[in-house]
C-alpha cells in the first residue's frame, strides 16, 4: 500500500530519522492543544511509537501511524493516524491527523486526505471512515468538511482533556459518498 503519493505531499511508514521533527512539532503547544499526548513528548516516545509502527499497516486493528512528507524532500510534515478493522464489507476506520505548524494552512493536510482515503475506500475496502475532533478545533473540521466528512453529532463535555471537560464532534464518511465526493472533486 505505502507509500503513496500527490503532487506536493507522501503518505509512508514513518522512519527512525523521523523522530526528531515528530518530537518537535508533537511538543508545539499549538499542535498539541486538541490531541491527546501528554506534554512533554520526549524523542525516547517518538522513537518508540516509530518502532511501535514499523510492521503495521492500516486495515490491522489498533493505531497505524503514518507519517505525511513533502513529496519532494521527505521532509516530515506531519502524520495520519488509522485505526480500522480488517478491510472487507462492512469494515471501518477511525482516523486522526496532525501537522506541524509549518505545514499548515497550504492545502498539505488535504493532499495527504485525499491519498488516505483512496487508499482506505481503495484497495481497503472499508465502509465507513470517522473522526472524532474537537469542535474548537476550526481548521480540522474545515479539512473533514472538504473531503466530504458530514458532522453527524457533537457529544457535549463527554472527554476530560488537558484538566477540562471537552466537546466531542464526530465527523463521517461512507465509501459511497466519497466515490461521489471524489469524482465532483475530479
């Protein structure tokens, strides 16, 4: 499956050379401000979630990170985070994503979006993808609006997260539909 790449941005496995800029941007209060790592994140944690990925792949049960590059240099940007089923009828993912700051704002997150889910609606077969965000979070419901997500409910104060209580919006995303999505966007 991976990697897979668009005109600007790669969707990979993450590598261990990654585990500096991914401590780096994972330790950017900005980013880290609706996700759900404790600060400080340590580069001993980076590298180890690096380990921790290096034989997944999306479709296994549990979280898959992988790591979204400029197409180009390879340069780490950010990551999407997968945690789905086996592929087949009637599977479905949950996805996460973060950038660095420097990547935001310039159309990389929706790039590495659109390579997600063909390869998720693609050769994973799945159903149904979601995201669970926060609903503070403008630009992430922005990014899933976009790809074709609709907003399906806002689970109020229903997470305590960084010593509050925390809205849950969860965003969707059926095969059909983004088999529609995509070809309005072709």
């Amino acid at each position: 499956m991976l990697p897979v790449t668009a005109h600007r941005a790669a969707l990979r496995h993450l590598r261990p050379g990654d585990a500096p800029a991914l401590a780096a941007y994972r330790n950017d209060p900005d980013v880290a401000r609706f996700q759900s790592w404790a600060l400080p994140y340590a580069l001993a944690q980076a590298e180890a979630l690096i380990e921790a990925m290096h034989e997944r792949t999306p479709g296994q049960p549990g979280w898959t990170q992988l790591a979204l590059v400029d197409a180009n240099t390879e340069e780490l940007l950010g990551d999407f985070a997968v945690n789905g089923a086996a592929s087949g009828e009637g599977a479905q993912a949950e996805i996460g994503f973060t950038l660095a700051r420097h990547a935001q704002g310039g159309g990389l997150a929706s790039e590495g979006l659109a390579l997600l889910l063909a390869q998720l609606f693609g050769p994973q077969t799945m159903h149904r993808v979601y995201a669970h965000i926060d609903p503070r979070n403008a630009p992430a419901a922005t990014l899933l609006s976009r790809a074709g997500f609709r907003h399906e409910g806002t689970a109020l104060e229903s997470y305590w997260h960084r010593e509050e209580w925390a809205d849950d919006a969860l965003y969707g995303l059926l095969a059909r539909e983004w088999h529609s999505h995509d070809k309005e966007m072709a």
